[in-house]
C-alpha cells in the first residue's frame, strides 16, 4: 500500500513537472520532508506539500520584482518625468524673457498674444511638475507599506510551507516509520 502511494505520488510529482515544461516555467526544487525516524531514508512528497513550496516561491518572486524591477521602474519613470517638466519650464521661462522687450509694442500684437499663451504653458508645466514632485513623495512613503505587504505574503506562505512538513512529518511518526530501508 505504501509503494502503491509513493508511486502514485511520483506520478503526480511527475505530471507537474511535465505541464511546467508544457508551459515554459520551471518547478524550483521539489520539497521533500525527511522521515522523523532515522532508519528510514524514504522521503515523502505531497500535494500540500508542493503547494506550499510553490506558493511560497512565487511569494518570494513577487516581492523579488516588485523591490527590483516595479519599484525602481515607477521611480525612474516619476524622475524622467520631473526633468522633462523641470526643462520646459527652462524654456518657457527663456522666451517669455525673451518676449520682454517686444511687450511694450502694443496692446494686441501677436508678440503679446504669443507671450500670453507661453506665460499660462508656464503655469500648467509648474502644476505638473507640483504633482509630480508629490506623487514621488507619496511613491517613497508607500514604499515601505508595499515592502511590509510583500514581505507578510512570503511569511504566509513560509508558515503554510512549514506547517504543510510538520503535517507530513506527523503522519510519518503515526505511520510507523515507514518503510524499512532494503539491505
């Protein structure tokens, strides 16, 4: 009966890892769990078992990404974006002080309609570069929430993981002990 489940056991190890082939990901170690008694050499495999491991690996990946690719992504993007506004606003400034001595003109030339519209363009890039600014702000402070987040996942999947082998190792302890090792 014992043979009859490490087989079956096997076969569904095997069928994972045949359908993660099929689709292109890998299975990252196959968590066994010792017998608790020393004779034994068996190791034994369960579903929960590989859940468990899986879920705690893709815990763990997540939390990977987000502090090494998202993270510095949305940082780079908030910090591409507030140079690009920082620059318009240089310019916008230069030709509206290069419109100064060509304002006294008259009251409704195209030179003041032209430095009108550049003066309210200031304006809008100045508000966007303000909530720029404060979205980085808001970014930095979430950072460490976001962290917690991830890293409370990966201690869930830890303690499922770990409670997944004490639930293995008890029934190997009831079972006997397993199968005697061949001489």
């Amino acid at each position: 009966m014992r043979n009859f489940l490490a087989i079956a056991l096997l076969a569904v190890v095997g069928a994972l890892a045949a359908h993660s082939l099929q689709a292109e990901e890998t299975i990252v170690g196959v968590p066994t769990v010792q017998a608790a008694v020393p004779s034994v050499r068996s190791q034994i495999v369960t579903i929960e078992l590989i859940q468990a491991h899986q879920e705690y690996q893709l815990a763990k990946l997540r939390m990977h990404e987000y502090r090494f690719v998202t993270l510095p992504q949305q940082r780079r993007n908030l910090d591409d974006q507030i140079k690009f506004a920082e620059a318009e606003i240089a310019v916008l400034s230069r030709r509206l002080r290069d419109y100064r001595p060509f304002l006294r003109v008259g009251e409704y030339s195209p030179v003041r309609t032209a430095a009108q519209e550049h003066r309210l363009a200031l304006v809008d890039v100045e508000q966007q570069l303000g909530r720029l600014k404060n979205e980085r702000i808001g970014l930095l402070r979430l950072t460490r929430q976001h962290s917690q987040l991830y890293q409370l996942d990966v201690l869930r999947a830890a303690t499922r993981l770990a409670m997944a082998r004490r639930t293995v190792e008890v029934a190997v302890r009831q079972a006997g002990g397993g199968d005697a090792p061949a001489r």
